[in-house]
C-alpha cells in the first residue's frame, strides 16, 4: 500500500503495543467493535462491513497494533470509500481486511477519519 515514493501512508495507527480485550461481532448490519488497552486506557475500534470476516477474528490474539489505510489514496480506484485494515504482530503484517468505515472511540471522545 504504498505510494509512488514508497511511504504508507495510513489513515489511522494505533499506538505500539495494544492488548486486545474483546471482540464483538454483529450480524445486521455487519459490524466489528475491537476492545483494546493501551497503558491502561481502553479504546474501541469500529469497524463496518468487514471482508473477509475470517481474517478479522483469527489473529487478534497475536495484534500489537492496528494500522488502517485508505484504499482509495492509496492507488485503487475500484475501492473508493474503502480502508484496508493491517493487523500487525511485533515487526509484520499478519492478516487484512477491507471495510466501507472506521470509528475509534475512546474516553475523549470519537474520532473519525
């Protein structure tokens, strides 16, 4: 996912390392709130519509960090309005996703991209 000088650029990053607290899914509409902690402090990122939702679930329990791109900036013009979604261990990409939205929300309040 990068551009033409070979810097990602990412919509939002979580910071290093998170611990993932919880999952829970939705069915209808299809929706993904992701319970995290960082230095104590819990954040939830929602995520909309995620596909496929097999490689949302599987590789949490290994997640230091979270890093959302928008798919659309980053050169495909068939996924305008679309984020990519990297699950990140300690050094490496481990599992994407696509979803249509993202919200974090966190104890200051919700910021969205």
């Amino acid at each position: 996912m990068s551009r033409g000088n070979g810097v990602v650029n990412y919509a939002y990053e979580t910071p290093y390392p998170i611990e993932v607290v919880r999952l829970l899914i939705t069915g209808s509409p299809r929706t993904v709130v992701l319970y995290f902690t960082v230095d104590g402090r819990e954040s939830a990122l929602r995520l909309n519509n995620p596909q496929p939702l097999e490689s949302v679930v599987q590789r949490f329990d290994e997640c230091y960090q979270i890093r959302i791109v928008d798919s659309h900036s980053a050169g495909s013009q068939l996924e305008f309005g679309r984020y990519q979604v990297e699950i990140w261990d300690e050094d490496n990409p481990i599992s994407e996703f696509r979803v249509d939205a993202f919200k974090l929300e966190n104890g200051s309040g919700n910021i969205s991209p």
